[in-house]
C-alpha cells in the first residue's frame, strides 16, 4: 500500500478532515480513491460522453459526423452483453455486488456497490465496459427494448412536461432531445456505429475511475494495469458546436395526458456559457444560492402561492448547468399555470428592485455550507460528487470556501442578469378533457 500511496498525489482538507489519493495511469485514465472505513465500497466507471454527444470528430482536421439521437443511452444498454451471450449483471449479481449504469447529457457512467469481492467486481467493471460486442441481431432486439422504454418515458406526465419544456427553451442545442432518442433515430443504429462511437469515445483518457471505501490503493492499481492499455491515445475528440440564441425557441406549450391537476414547468435560460471549470462551479453554486433565496418553501414567494391555493406541495427549483447550456427550471402543481408564470415575474421584478434581504442570503448561505460539509458520511454520496467534479475538471474539496466567498452584491449582481423576460418559458401538461 505505502509503494502505491508513493506514486499517488493527495489532495485534502483540513475543514472536512477528508483525503483521497489519485493519478494518470499510463493509458491516460485519471484514476481517484477515496479512502472510508465504511462497510460498502463503491466505484464508478465513467466517460464524458453523454446524448448532447451527437456531432463529433477525432482528428484535427477531420469534417465533425452527426449521429442519430441516443447512441450514448444506446451503448450504455448494448455494453452489459457479453460475447458468450451472458450478462454483466449476472457476473455482479454472483459476486454479491449491485450493478448499475445511467446516462446524461454529457457523460455515461457505469457503477457497482458491494461488501464483498471488491477486486473481482472492478475487474469485471473495467473488462465489460472496454471490450464491447454487438451483432445485427441483438441491437435489432435492443431496438425494440428502447423503444419500449421511450414509450413509457413519454406516458410520463412530469418527464414529459421536462422535456417539452427544452423543446420550447432550445432551438438548436440537443439537449431539447429526448436522452434515449427517438424510435426513429434509434432504428439508424448500427453495430458499425456503436463500434465507432465506442471507439471515439470510451478511450482511457476520456474517462475516469472513481473508488470509495475501505480499499487497498495499490490493488486498484494492479486491477487497472490487468485491463487498461500501457499508452495512452492522444487522438482530440473535437465535439461540434451549436449556435443557439440566447431567446427561447418558444414561450408557451402544453400537451394534454392523464392528469388530475395541471403540472407545470418554467425555465428561465442562461445563455452565460463559462468554459473554465472553477468560474462555472462558482456561478452554479451562486445560482443556486439565489435559487434558494428566492423560492425555498421558507420564503415568500413560494408561502405566498401555497397560503392562496395556487400551487400545491409538490413545488420543485434548480439550476442546471454545464459547458454548453444552463438553465433554471421550477416546477409544480396549480390550476392556473399562466397566473404562477405572471405572478413569477411580478415578485422577481420586485426584488431586483428592493435587492435581497440580507438575513435570507446569510441564513441560506449557512444552509447551503452545511449542506456542504454533511455530504461525506456515505460512499456513494462521495463517489457520485467526486466523479462530477473530476469530470468538470474542478476540485471537491474547493466547495466550501467557494460558498464563503459568495457575496450579496455578487448575487444580486445576477438576480439582475438572470430573469430577461424573452428567456422564459412555460411548459403545461393538462388533464385530458
């Protein structure tokens, strides 16, 4: 252990009373442990490659190719077969170990959990995700799967009020489609492609391996030497960009499904697009401090609606963001949609006006930290931060000061940015008459 931990780099902190260890392996994989005496340990295989992936190229100078919608979400489905016919899940599952995969806008990432046979299960981590294998037939049958699943998605009156809500913010950006595609764009997909897009994206240095628990940094090594190439593949993958307004693409829509109680989705767009990692984790975090001024259940504008009926509990806010689109989005139930929309406007209006009170942005600012310095009793809690930040290129451990040094001028600052009327739009889903 102690010749592994001489090889590694450390970063800490002496306000969590926190650590973990990482380095480059010779294929280019960043590899992070973090060490907790806890009795489940948790890894993450990952690959910044997500559904907004679908124009890209590897080379300099090479013409970027355009893809169908949900190759990602494809291959993250097509990745668990192996060539014998078996099932990854099957080995995780004899292992003792839980296995799962998702993906998002702009990354897939395998995991497992388990309190038994770490090694084996990171072995078979490493070894099913790198060594791809798809036939004619299985992803024809994997194309009825996924469509199957894109149908249940859209029966689904909250994601489908999300999602068209994107429709109406984005123009161009392909974050306005659906993460698995479409069923039309998904019978495009060939084995020929997946094979490609692995190929493209699923290199080492386009990845990471995050571990959390009580192991031993020197057989992470091992393992990862066993599975992973000796040189890294410095081929650039160059990802295509979109010209996309700063306008929304549309102000209003609304779609009739099986619903007692209209829902509703606003979101408000930011077209502040910040490349340099540590200046777009502040913004987050300054966004969502705002977020949580303005709309918490503790404060005004939230009370104000529930105290007259206009909206029911199930009331939701954030902001989302990465390199490519930002936006913030509050959600719920009400009769009268347009009226919360209206009344929004009215309240934001008048705190720009007024500015934020300084009590709220303390009281808030204090929650958030300690928010902060809880996250850390859970090793899946920790692997599942660690890999955001490491896939954004920003540091963990950063996060605290960061909510300190948040100021009130920097917040109202934004508050006065932010809620541009011809950045809104309202996405309803109504009952069917």
């Amino acid at each position: 252990m102690e010749k592994a931990l001489n090889s590694m780099n450390e970063a800490s902190s002496a306000l969590l009373r926190e650590h973990y260890f990482f380095t480059t392996h010779p294929s280019g994989l960043p590899i992070y442990i973090f060490p907790k005496k806890l009795t489940t340990a948790f890894a993450y295989f990952a690959v910044r490659y997500g559904s907004t992936d679908n124009c890209f190229c590897v080379s300099e100078k090479g013409t970027p190719e355009r893809v169908p919608a949900g190759v990602a979400h494809f291959l993250e489905h097509k990745l668990f077969e192996n060539e014998d016919g078996s099932d990854a899940f099957e080995q995780f599952a004899a292992l003792g170990a839980d296995a799962n995969a998702y993906t998002s806008y702009n990354k897939t990432a395998y995991l497992f959990s388990c309190t038994e046979n770490f090694e084996a299960a990171l072995s078979e981590l490493l070894r099913f995700v790198l060594h791809p294998h798809f036939t004619d037939a299985s992803v024809k049958k994997e194309q009825g799967i996924i469509t199957e699943e894109i149908r249940e998605y859209d029966d689904r009156p909250w994601e489908r009020c999300f999602q068209n809500l994107l429709c109406a913010m984005y123009r161009e950006n392909p974050v306005r489609e659906n993460i698995c595609g479409s069923a039309e764009s998904i019978r495009k997909i060939t084995p020929e492609l997946l094979y490609r897009c692995h190929a493209s994206f699923y290199r080492p240095s386009n990845m990471a391996l995050i571990v959390c628990g009580d192991v031993d940094p020197e057989t992470v090594l091992k393992i990862a030497d066993a599975h992973l190439p000796t040189e890294a593949l410095d081929e650039p993958i160059r990802r295509g960009n979109v010209n996309e307004p700063e306008e929304v693409a549309k102000t209003y829509v609304e779609q009739a499904m099986q619903v007692s109680k209209p829902l509703f989705s606003i979101g408000i767009k930011d077209p502040v697009l910040i490349s340099d990692p540590d200046a777009r984790l502040r913004r987050d975090l300054c966004v969502n401090l705002l977020c949580e001024i303005l709309f918490s259940r503790a404060g005004e504008f939230y009370s104000g609606l529930f105290e007259q009926g206009i909206v029911t509990p199930s009331f939701s806010y954030g902001y989302s963001s990465t390199e490519t689109f930002a936006f913030t989005c509050i959600s719920g139930e009400s009769d009268e949609p347009e009226r919360v929309l209206a009344l929004l406007k009215d309240y934001l209006a008048r705190v720009r006006t007024e500015g934020l009170d300084r009590e709220d942005f303390e009281r808030c600012r204090r929650a958030m930290y300690a928010d902060e310095l809880r996250a850390y009793d859970s090793t899946e809690e920790i692997a599942s931060r660690l890999l955001s930040f490491v896939l954004e290129g920003t540091q963990m451990f950063s996060c605290p000061d960061v909510i300190q040094s948040i100021t009130l001028n920097e917040t109202e600052t934004l508050l006065s940015e932010l809620f541009a009327d011809e950045r809104f739009a309202l996405s309803v889903i109504r009952p069917l008459k």
